[in-house]
C-alpha cells in the first residue's frame, strides 16, 4: 500500500470505532469534547485529535489508528492495515454533549473570557451546584472565592482556575451538572487552592475533589490542594516538582481510587524523588473525594 493510500485509509477510521469493536465503552463521566475516555475493565484509552489520534494515561503509549490497533491487538503494522480497511465505513457511537454556547467567547482572549465572568455569591446558580449538589462547604467556597480562582460558568456550571507559578490563569476547569470540559485554548497547569506556601501538597486529578478534600479536612495547617484537571502536561509536572523542591515539603499523592489514580500516584512518587521531598499515598475511600464527601453527608451550612 502506498504512502498516500495509507494516510487515505487513517482519515477514514476513527480511533472510536476501533475501541467500541474491542469491547471498549465510552465513560461518559470522565470525557470531555475533546478527550473522550474509553474504558474496558481496568484499560483506559482517551481518543483525541477528532477522534485521529489516542494515548493511554497508564503508560507512554500514544499514536495514530494504526498503532492503536497494534497496541490492542499486538499485531504487525501489514496487519493493523487490513484490519482498519475492515473498519471503513463503520460509524462508532458518540457522546451526547450538553456543551454550553461559546459564539460570543470564541471572539474573546482566555483572559477576557476569564475577566468578564462574575465569581459565584451566595445563592447563585453555581454556588448553589458545588455546595447542595456537590456538598462542598462554604467555608471552601468562600476561601475560593477570596483566592479568585471560580467563576460562574454557563448554565450554572463552576470554572476553576488554573494558574502558572506567576498566578496567571492559564485555563480552567469547567465543571456542572450536564458538562464536564476544559476551557478552549487554554493549558493546564494547576488548580490551586489554600496555603499557597503550604508545604504539605495534596494532588487530585479534578478542582471538584480538591475542593472536597479541603471540605472534609477543613484547611488542614499549610496544606495546598491542587488539582492537574485529570491532565498530565509537561506544565503540570513542572509545577508540582518547583514546589515540592522545598526544604521541608510533603507531597501527598491524593489522586482517585483506581487504575489512572494509581498511575498518577506513581508519577508523583518519582517526583517526589527527583525533588528530595516526603512522599505520601492519600486514598480516597470512595472512588474520589467528591464521592467520599458526599457519601458522608458533610454538606453541612458552614
């Protein structure tokens, strides 16, 4: 097959349907418009790039359809071939999104986007979602609110800050009861929330489960909650390594009670390393910490 003929045949099978005739599922839950995660067992695929290109959060693997289909299969790459000619023409399902109109901010700067939008107040729609939905505490809603690092998001959903070492917001986290994304051309870095010269560093995968650890330890002494937004950019791996290079920092590996949890909990123990700092493994009871919080009632008025 030549070159042309190849790259022909890679624009005509998404990496979608080579999960779903695998076995994989989409985990609604956990995917966003543009890095939808695909679940099968304990095996994680996120689909990017239009659904062209993939990579597994629990290892480097990373790449085309092709390579997704031999990283699956363990087949030749003459083999990944005549199996996506196979899949020519077969139409994978596909999330349904409740995305929040964008027209006007797709004509806005990230920082104006972040500017114009008023932070939550007592009794708003999104101060309303993390605290009575979420069962996020007051006295955490008003210390992210006093950090400036919530806005109020379309439709009643929260944006959640995150920030360079600099304190300039770099994108968000947008989270609410019908969507789940993160803010168009924006990059993660950081959700930050707490002391910000903290020593002790509690790392979560979502600004949601920060938030909730911070409600069920109520602003434990020097302690920042972080969230990396479910990413892991080379951005975010920079920051949490500058602040774990400390004297006397302890990093706490607070990420969700599964397999990409437990992935990310080995990432951050070798950073650990790298830095010369204490390491701890935090595990939420439930599958994350806004699970935990809820699952203990502690929505209390605070």
């Amino acid at each position: 097959m030549e070159a042309g003929e190849i790259e022909d045949l890679k624009g005509r099978v998404e990496c979608s349907a080579v999960l779903e005739k695998a076995g994989f599922a989409i985990d609604i839950r956990e995917s966003t418009l543009r890095a939808i995660k695909f679940r099968r067992g304990d095996d994680i695929i996120i689909v990017i790039h239009d659904g062209k290109g993939w990579f597994d959060p629990l290892s480097d693997a990373k790449g085309d359809v092709l390579s997704l289909i031999q990283h699956l299969a363990g087949i030749s790459f003459k083999g990944a071939l005549a199996l996506a000619a196979d899949l020519v023409g077969f139409t994978p399902q596909e999330p349904r999104w409740a995305r929040p109109l964008r027209s006007r901010e797709n004509t806005m700067s990230l920082a104006e986007r972040w500017r114009v939008r008023r932070p939550p107040w007592r009794g708003s729609a999104t101060w309303s979602y993390l605290r009575d939905i979420r069962g996020i505490s007051e006295q955490v809603l008003r210390v992210a609110m006093d950090q400036n690092v919530l806005r109020e998001g379309p439709h009643g959903s929260m944006w959640a800050a995150h920030v360079d070492e600099k304190g300039t917001v770099t994108g968000w986290e947008e989270r609410g009861p019908d969507w789940r994304g993160f803010a168009n051309g924006g990059a993660k870095t950081l959700f930050r929330l707490g002391a910000l010269d903290g020593l002790r560093l509690l790392v979560t995968e979502a600004a949601i489960d920060a938030m909730s650890l911070a409600s069920l330890e109520g602003f434990r002494e020097e302690s920042l909650y972080l969230s990396t937004g479910g990413g892991w950019s080379p951005a975010t791996a920079a920051s949490i390594h500058s602040l774990a290079s400390r004297p006397g920092t302890q990093l706490v590996a607070t990420t969700d009670a599964n397999a990409q949890g437990e992935a990310f909990a080995v990432r951050l123990r070798e950073i650990a390393v790298a830095a010369g700092c204490d390491w701890l493994r935090l595990k939420p009871p439930a599958e994350d910490w806004n699970d935990t919080l809820r699952m203990h009632g502690l929505h209390r008025r605070r």
